[in-house]
C-alpha cells in the first residue's frame, strides 16, 4: 500500500520519514506545502507531518518513521538491546537536539521571530548536545552498528540546517567526528534523493529579521563619559535598498493586480503602464546545478526553501520560481522584479542566491513577452530563457 505523508516543504521532521522510507523500500505519496487544514480530523492531534496509513494516521514525525522501517531489522535493531540502543539515540535527538537546532535555524529561514539572545542559547545548548555525540563517535562509525538506522537517520536530518547555516568551520573544528559522520551519512544516495547536497556553512549566518523587542529596562544613571570617536558602520545591502531615491511605483499596488486579476495576463499591462524603470529591475535567475536535480519533490523543497530565505527582503521583491523539464530531469529558473539596479541585497540576505545566475532582463518587446511566460503561464511548456520545456511546478513570492 502505498502511504501518503502531509509535510511542511523544508521540514526536516518530513525528511526522516521520507529518507528511512527510501531505505526501507517502502512507497509514499508526499504532499508538500500541506497545511493543518489539510489533516484536521485525521488524528487525534493535527500536527504536521503526519503519515496516513491504511490502519489509520500517525502524527509525530518519530511514530511515523519508525512505522514505514518497521521489519526492517537493519534500520530499528536486530535484537531487544540494539533496539533500545536505537530508541535511546532518537529520544536523545528529540529532546536535545532538534530543540536547540530550531531555536538557532528557524530565525534565519523565518519561520519563527529573531530573538538574537535565545539565540545564542540555543546554539550553546546545541553544541553541549553535540558534544555527546562527538565523545561517541570516536569509536564508532555509526551511532549502532555498523550500518545506518534511524538513530543515524533522525539526528542527521536534525542537523542539516545547523550545518548549514549555523555550526560554520571553527565550530566543526571542535566536531570532527560528529562532521565525518555528518558526511557520511548526508551523502548516502538514499539521503541524496531527499535532501540534496548540503553545504555547510563557512561562517554561521545571522537572521536579518527585526529582532523580537524586549521591555526596555529604565536607564542607569551615569556620571558622563567622554565619547570615543565612533567607527564607521558599512550599511548592508537590504538597509540600503530603503535609502534609494523615492520611487512613484509602489510594489503592494502591484501585488494586488497580480493577485486579484482573474488572468494574470491581464495584469501585466498595467506593470508596464506604472512601473519605475529607474528605480526597479526584473531579473531572470538560473540554477547552476540543474543537472543534480533529478527528483521532483526534492527540487520542489529546493524552490520553497529557497523563496523562504527571501523574507528579508520581501517588500522589495516579487516573483516567480517555475521548475520546468520532467519528472526525473528538472531545471530551475525564476523571473524576479526588484527594488534598484543590482541583486547584491538577494544575495546577501539569501545564502543559496549565490548557487544561481542571475541576468538582468533589458525591457524590450521580446523580453516582455518572456517575462509574462514565467508570471502567467500554466502551459504544458514554458520557453522562457532557453528552449521549451515542460511546465511542472511554480513558487509565487509575494
């Protein structure tokens, strides 16, 4: 019987389940960018991921996993103790693990509020964690026996996003045990199928997200100090886009013409009677490694994660990313219209903006004319800068 997983695109709990279902054979039917109204009466709580089987439907990510390995002794354990062994690395990845590994990630992607001092916290807590796992890993190269099991599986899918964006060189210095098995286990080609290649961080990333505002303490008094010369601050690039020259178009006006028309075609007139040539630029996006993307919903978790990391600059950007090829052979491209002359912002704020080229669309007739291929179509194929290709799948950033 083939199950069918309800998950959040980008959601490392999903990704346990669909990885452990590819080493245990078993055939799933995935819905990304499920929502709780999705599954609600479904279970007795409405949690995402949740996994409906022909017996019913399981709603923690570990229940989940480990029903779609069940019989599989290679990945629960071959007898009570491994089992055990297995159950007690699982726990531990749940409670110390994943954790910290949300409070330190989720900021960066936006998923939750920038708290910089839960934060830090958090990554401490994190590396504590870790810490058991390096002190372990040093006579061992599987967390239990000398294969993976869903302990491997389960902590490993946890830190993904860490290593990421978190957990950068120097950290790993202090990790090399914990890194060897990381990568060991990452780039197994049933890991591959899911997550994709993961690049780990050089330096860890900061959340540009507003930080989360605390009461304000009432000031000290102090005797007066005399004030050091203070050094010159370089603006990044986001900050910068909101001391550009005033523009008379105003993207939300255009947000709401694309949303509310009923052809989006029809929009696209009124983008070019009101559009701000001087101060705006669209944008074609190519993803350098479309000859990697060889899974369907691996390239769609590949699209949303992308699009989320592009919060920060939200009130400047509008766009659309189209996955276009076939079922085992996609390619990315994006039309992106943005606030200035340059996409140094997009780059800065997104660390996988760098993984694509990016080309400046000059606004002639033909150009136009692609540019509302890759907003309006719902073709079986889309041109768009290249030859034709089927139409899949797309992500509207709005």
């Amino acid at each position: 019987m083939t199950m069918k997983l309800y998950a959040r695109e980008g959601s490392f709990r999903a990704q346990k389940i669909i990885v452990a279902a590819q080493y245990a054979g078993a055939s799933l039917d995935i819905v990304t960018g499920a929502k709780e109204s999705d599954i609600k009466g479904k279970a007795a709580a409405n949690r995402l991921p949740m996994l409906e089987t022909d017996k019913g439907c399981l709603f923690t990510s570990n229940a989940a996993m480990k029903f779609v390995a069940a019989g599989k002794s290679e990945l629960v354990g071959k007898d009570a103790f491994e089992q055990a062994q297995i159950e007690s690395w699982v726990d531990f990845c749940a409670n110390e693990i994943e954790v910290p590994a949300t409070m330190a990630t989720y900021p960066i992607i936006g998923w939750t509020e920038n708290s910089p001092e839960v934060t830090s916290a958090a990554v401490k807590a994190l590396k504590s964690a870790l810490a058991v796992l390096e002190d372990h890993l040093k006579t061992e190269t599987f967390l239990v026996g000398r294969s993976i099991t869903l302990a491997d599986i389960a902590i490993a899918a946890a830190l993904v996003l860490p290593m990421k964006f978190v957990l950068d060189a120097k950290a790993r210095k202090q990790l090399v045990c914990v890194t060897r098995w990381f990568e060991t286990c990452v780039n197994q080609t049933n890991f591959l199928k899911v997550i994709g290649p993961v690049t780990m961080c050089k330096t860890a990333v900061k959340s540009l997200a507003e930080p989360k505002k605390a009461g304000a303490a009432a000031p000290k008094a102090e005797a007066p100090k005399e004030e050091a010369p203070k050094k010159e601050e370089k603006a990044d690039p986001v900050t910068l886009l909101g001391k550009l020259p005033k523009s008379d178009f105003v993207m939300d006006a255009w947000k709401r013409q694309y949303s509310n028309a009923r052809n989006p075609y029809d929009a696209m007139n009124w983008l070019w009677e009101n559009l701000d040539t001087n101060g705006w630029s669209i944008w074609v996006s190519k993803y350098k490694f479309n000859e990697e993307l060889k899974v369907d919903f691996q390239t769609s978790n590949l699209a949303g994660g992308f699009c989320q990391r592009l919060d920060a600059v939200r009130k400047y950007l509008f766009g659309t990313l189209l996955i276009l090829g076939t079922k085992d052979s996609q390619q990315l491209e994006g039309c992106w219209l943005f606030r200035g002359d340059n996409v140094d912002a997009i780059i800065d704020s997104n660390p996988d903006a760098e993984y694509h080229d990016w080309i400046k669309m000059e606004l002639n007739d033909k150009n136009k004319a692609i540019i509302a291929e890759y907003w309006c179509s719902e073709a079986d194929e889309v041109t768009g800068v290249g030859e034709p290709r089927g139409y899949l799948d797309c992500k509207v950033f709005k």
